[in-house]
C-alpha cells in the first residue's frame, strides 16, 4: 500500500468515526428531548452549555432508575381523588389556606409514589424523567405558594396555583381527580343545592 492510499484509508476512517460519532450524539440528544420535553429546554437555560445540560438530563435518568416507584392502589387513588375535590370546594372559603393544602396533598401524593420530597430542586429533578410534561405547573404553583406565605399572592394567582397543583396532581394520579359533569348533572347539582338551603 503506498503513503497515499495509507493517508486517505486513514482519513476516511476517521471521517467515519466523526459521522458515527454525531449520529450517536444526534440519537442521544433526541431522546433526551422526547423524553424531557419542555423541561429539556429548561435545564438547557440555566446550565452553561448544552452538553452540561444533557448531562444534567442524563444523571436525573441515572437517579430515578434508582428509586422505588410504586403505582397507587385503587383505594387510594380515590382516597386522593375525593381528598383533592373537597379541597377546591373549600378554596371558595379560604383560597389562602386551600394553596397550602393542595401543595401538602401533592407531596403526600409524591411522597405515597416513592419519590423523594426533601429539597423541592431534588424533588424536580426526581419528578423531571416521568412528568416532565407538567412540570412547569408545579413549578409556578409552588412559586405562587411561596408568595403566598409572604402574603403577596392575589385571589386570582392563588386559583391559579391550585390549577397548576392540579396538573401535577392528575399526572400523578393517573387520572382528572375530579370527574368531569354533564350540563345535566350540574343543573341537577345545583338545583339539589337550592333545595337544601
């Protein structure tokens, strides 16, 4: 073989390599991006490159495949349901009060699920691999929640945060805890409402 045709074989081997190479990293950064949603853009802001993101993404991956996820048991899956409904009945009464238990009623449900409940950065990274789709919810309510406790927080961010909770909420529930009704059944509510007054 002469040093010409040793000099090209070598440098499509590594031209291969290289296309090999981002094929994979394409591959990855795509399954990344399915898996993580919008959360992928997320960490993508706050980290200093994209790389570190990926393997911030990666490690969240790594640390879930470590925990012990159980499903909820039917029982308990309505025990929350009918817990998460009293709550928004109470909300009309004492929406301040109601924000701080449906942040509660979420972490017992986190909790029940086997995640861990510690720091809440911990507790979004953990929920980031399975719920990542309605993440951005927990986020605002618990951001709204806080402002709440300084007493900065509106009548109206205060439904909010319990509308976020309630996306998180249903993610993990694996269903709307709150069963949607027929126009007939809210006439037939309301008129057993009146009836009883």
């Amino acid at each position: 073989m002469s040093p010409t045709q040793i000099v090209v074989t070598v440098l499509v081997i590594l031209i291969l390599a290289a296309v090999a190479a981002a094929v994979v990293v394409a591959g990855r950064r795509r399954a990344l991006r399915q898996r993580f949603g919008p959360e992928y853009d997320h960490v993508i802001a706050e980290q200093d490159s994209r790389s570190a993101a990926e393997r911030e993404l990666r490690d969240r991956e790594r640390r879930h495949a470590e925990l012990e996820l159980v499903p909820l048991e039917p029982a308990s899956r309505a025990r929350y349901a009918a817990a998460w409904e009293e709550l928004q009945v109470r909300f009309i009464d004492s929406p301040a009060e109601t924000v701080g238990q449906a942040d509660e009623l979420v972490t017992r449900l986190v909790a029940e699920r086997g995640y861990p409940t510690g720091d809440f950065s911990d507790q979004l990274a953990h929920l980031s691999v399975d719920h990542a789709r309605t993440l951005s919810h927990y986020r605002d309510a618990h951001e709204i929640h806080l402002r709440n406790s300084r007493g900065e927080a509106s009548t109206e961010d205060l439904r909010q945060a319990v509308v976020h909770y309630r996306a998180l909420f249903a993610d993990l529930l694996g269903a709307e805890p709150v069963a949607a009704r027929t126009p007939e059944q809210r006439h037939r509510d309301a008129a057993h409402d009146a009836t009883n007054r």
